[in-house]
C-alpha cells in the first residue's frame, strides 16, 4: 500500500509524516481514520533516506503484512467467539440440556481471552518493525 504525505517532523531515524485520508480507506477504521471527519493521521515511518521537515514523501505499508495485522485483530476474536458459543452449544444439545446462557458466557470469555493474546502478539511485534511504514521516495520540498 502506497501513501503520500508530509513529514512533519524527525525523531532519531524515524519520520512523522502526516498523511491525507484516501478514498480507498472508506470507514475501515483501521488506522483511527474512520472515526468521526478526520482527514489526516500522522504516521512514524522508518527514515532511510533522510527525509527532513516539509519534505513530500512516498510511503510503503507492505500489503501482506497490513491483511495479515488485520487477520490476526479481527478474525481470532471472532473465531472465538463463535467457537466460544458453537462448542457449549453442541455439548448441551447432546445432553438435552438448554446451554442457551452458558454459551453466550463462554463465547464472551473466549473472546476476551483472544482479546489479550492479540494485545500480547501486538507488544511482541512492535518490536520488530515489521508492520512499520518506510519512506521509499523524496518528492520534493513543500513550501508552507
């Protein structure tokens, strides 16, 4: 996925680029975009090529890495949820007891249990950069 922005400023080797909200994003929300009619979202993004403040720059998120984040915040607590709900269910029908409650109770708990094996996973690769922007491109200086 390729971005246009600005930098706004240096921190060490990273950028703080201010990035205008595309079209393609709709209300995705995935990066706080979506919420209410903000337009833009400052993104740190590896600076190797020595961007400096006003520069217009070209930023890569690699798109494997972004459907793969997305996979892992969205897909696993919903996948436990309905495991969470499916497997109390089935158990109680087999004994012909009504596990209406303790389903709802077990998909709920699932759910917050993968809630925080994915906060952990995020801690964990934050580390490693990863899933982190890299200015691949110098535009140009903006004049402001």
């Amino acid at each position: 996925m390729k971005e246009h922005g600005v930098v706004v400023s240096i921190v060490d080797d990273k950028a703080v680029v201010n990035v205008k909200r595309q079209s393609a994003c709709g209300k995705c929300k995935a990066c706080d975009m979506g919420k209410g009619d903000q337009k833009e979202i400052n993104i740190t993004a590896k600076n190797t090529l020595g961007a400096k403040v006003n520069d217009n720059v070209d930023l890569l998120i690699e798109t494997p890495d972004v459907l793969k984040a997305a996979m892992i915040v969205y897909l696993i607590p919903l996948c436990a949820l309905l495991a969470g709900i499916a497997i109390p269910t089935l158990i109680a029908d087999s004994r012909g007891v009504d596990g209406e409650t303790i389903s709802i109770i077990s998909g709920l708990v699932l759910m917050s249990l993968s809630y925080l094996f994915v906060r952990s996973k995020d801690k964990k690769l934050k580390g490693t950069n990863k899933y982190e922007p890299v200015i691949t491109e110098i535009l140009g200086h903006n004049i402001i």
